[in-house]
C-alpha cells in the first residue's frame, strides 16, 4: 500500500511540477489555487477516485449537478443542480426515489468538490498548485492541483513522513459531460 502511494505521489508531484495548463505560444503554466477551484466547482468531467489503494466509485460532475456510483453498490445518485432535485437510483430494480440535497451530498464525499471544497476555502495554506497544512499534533495534510485543467490529482494526510491516508483522482471526459446525466435514466420507475 504504501508502495502504490508514494509511486501516485511521485507522479502527482511530477504532473505538478510540469504545471497543468497551457498558455499561448505553447509555454507551460503553474496552476492556481483560483483555477483550481473554478474547474472543480464551475467545470464538467468524469472521475474515479481511487483512495488508500482501493476505488471508491465513479462520478460525473457539471457545475454543480453530479452523477455517482459507489465501487460494489448497486445503486447510483443523481442531484440536478438545475431543477434542485436529487435521486437515489436502484440499478438492479430499475427503480429511484427523490432524496434530499444533503443525503446526496453526503454520498458524494470522494467526489472533488465535496473533499477539497474546504481546502479551498483556507488560502493561506496554498502555494500556487499545492496545499499544505501542519496540526499541532504533528500531522500534514497536502493536496495537489495536478490533473487536466488544473482538477485536483491528490490528497493526503501524514504523520512523521508517513501518509496514513490518500486520495488519486483521476480524471476522463473533461468539459465534455452531457446533460442527460444528471436525470433519472429512461425506463426507470418510481419506487414512491
């Protein structure tokens, strides 16, 4: 395990250092805090986090509305940013039922813009692409702004050069996420 998260940190901290986006004439840009957080909150992709060395599930974001299922649940959840309203769908019974915004939210917690929305909100522990807070216990905790436009890449807490806990995400489908996502699929019946 910790194997596997120190090689997701050296390509983290590699991704990073190569900066993440573009600028005219071909130059390579350091992300910022800034872009990370309109691409996170504000963008559209698809993403797989992956956390200590296990997926956690898979989710598509837009502006504020998200689409996720869990690794190993037969179910998936629907919040529409749009129309306010949020489903819990059953895969195998081909049914949904509404669901209030914070029983979602609460759902999609390895989702980017649930996990890093309150690192966000602490810039003074921001340098550019990468966050870093020290406790008075002895622990850090550091994020990463590595992936495509300047999407967060990583998060990790550790203590005494030991990460005990890591987060990778991975990203497909950037800024191009469909509407039709983020509604209750056809041929699905209410369960209410």
């Amino acid at each position: 395990m910790y194997r596997t998260a120190a090689i997701a940190l050296l390509i983290m901290l590699i991704v990073a250092a190569a900066g993440c986006g573009s600028g005219g004439g071909g130059e390579t840009q350091a992300c910022t805090r800034e872009q990370g957080v309109e691409s996170t909150m504000q963008g559209s992709y698809q993403v797989k986090t992956i956390e200590d060395d296990r997926v956690q599930g898979v989710g598509i974001y837009d502006n504020g509305s998200f689409r996720l299922v869990l690794e190993g649940v037969p179910r998936m959840v629907i919040h529409n940013e749009v129309s306010g309203e949020s489903w819990l769908v059953d895969i195998r019974q081909k049914q949904y039922e509404p669901i209030g915004y914070d029983e979602a939210l609460l759902k999609a917690g390895f989702m980017p813009h649930v996990a890093m929305k309150p690192y966000f909100d602490l810039e003074r522990f921001w340098s550019s692409d990468a966050f870093r807070m020290d406790t008075p216990d002895g622990r850090s905790i550091k994020a990463y702004l590595g992936g495509p436009d300047c999407l967060p890449s990583g998060w990790e807490a550790e203590e005494q050069g030991r990460i005990f806990k890591d987060i990778v995400w991975e990203y497909r489908r950037v800024g191009q996420v469909s509407p039709k996502n983020f509604e209750v699929p056809e041929g699905f019946a209410s369960s209410a």
